[in-house]
C-alpha cells in the first residue's frame, strides 16, 4: 500500500509540473491491464475482510509470489513505454529477495522505528499484515536487495523502502515525465492542443 501510495503521490506531482507548463498528455497504451488488476486482487487479501485476511495469510508466501509474477507480466507486456525497464528491474529485485526470504527482510531495528512498539515484533516472522519478514541481518538472502532505507525522523509518515522500490518509482517518474507534451514555441508563440500565447 505505502507503494502505491508512493506512486499516486509522485504521478501527482509531475501532473501539476506538467500543468503549470501547459503540457498535453500523451497517454500510453497499456497492455495485459487484467494482469495487473489480478495482481492488485491478491495482496487485497492481506488488508481486507476478516476471512480474507486469515485465509491469505495461510497461503501468504504463494499469494504474494503469484503477485508478483502478475504485476512483472504486465510490466513486461508493456516494456515499450518510456521507464519500463527500471520498473522491471524494480520488480525483479523485490520479487527476487521475497522469495529468497519468505517475505520483504526487514531488520529488527527498522521495524522497531516503523511501529515503536518492540514488544509487538517476533524474529522470523511477518510483520502484520504486511509483506515484510522481520528477520536478522546474518540470516538474510540478498539483504541489501531489502527494506533497509526508512524515511527521515522530520517526515510525517513513516515507512521503509529497498533498491527495488526506488526503482521502480524511477521508473514511473521516466514514464509520466515521457508522457508529457510539451507546447511548441514558433516566432515569439507558444502553441499546445488548446491555446496559442504570445510571449513577452
């Protein structure tokens, strides 16, 4: 969720940066889109209805594999759209240490400073009803490929990130920015889809 969050977040800042500049879109054409509604379907199921939760968490490794793998096809179908790749290799990398792991690694000293409550946080593990795995560094798979970066004391939302994820947010700002259509200046003009301006 704290991705997507991510996600909405940063298209959102670009699109008021587009607006200002008096950018059109250019909006891509997506492939596969069931893929990735499939893949949203099955984590709801780690914040749902009751039943749904105690049923998802009983198959917690596969559902969250079996995600991963529809969310890396869609990406995959649609690789032709500027950013594409950093999302995949994103994905891949998240995808990669989950399954080496049985879930994202996050240190016990992370996942202390996301939820201060040690008392409430087992060693081996699932963090709630997350994807992260609290776990020791020595018995890490690709740790580093892990949630190992929180952001600082200042902000107001707390949360932690791997490589992957800022990958794939790079690969997002790469294709919103690339969507954007920037307005053609011509003897003094500015001239988009809508509007012509005369500059100063």
């Amino acid at each position: 969720m704290i991705m997507i969050t991510a996600v909405l977040a940063l298209f959102l800042l670009i699109s008021i940066y587009g607006w200002w500049y008096r950018c059109g879109w250019e909006v891509p054409e997506f492939q596969g889109l069931s893929w990735l509604l499939a893949s949203f379907g099955l984590q709801a199921g780690f914040y749902g209805f009751d039943w749904l939760v105690v049923w998802s968490q009983a198959h917690y490794l596969e559902l969250l594999m079996v995600s991963q793998v529809f969310a890396f096809i869609f990406v995959y179908r649609n690789r032709h759209i500027k950013g594409a790749l950093w999302v995949l290799l994103g994905s891949g990398c998240n995808a990669i240490v989950i399954f080496l792991n049985g879930g994202m690694p996050i240190t016990l000293e992370s996942a202390v400073w996301l939820y201060g409550d040690a008392s409430l946080l087992r060693v081996g593990e699932q963090l709630g009803n997350s994807k992260d795995m609290v776990l020791m560094v020595t018995d890490m798979s690709l740790g580093f490929l892990g949630d190992r970066w929180h952001t600082p004391g200042w902000w107001p939302w707390r949360f932690v990130y791997s490589i992957g994820d800022v990958l794939v947010l790079i690969g997002v700002a790469v294709g919103v920015y690339g969507s954007l259509q920037w307005p053609v200046v011509e003897d003094g003009m500015i001239y988009d889809d809508q509007i012509s301006i005369e500059m100063e």
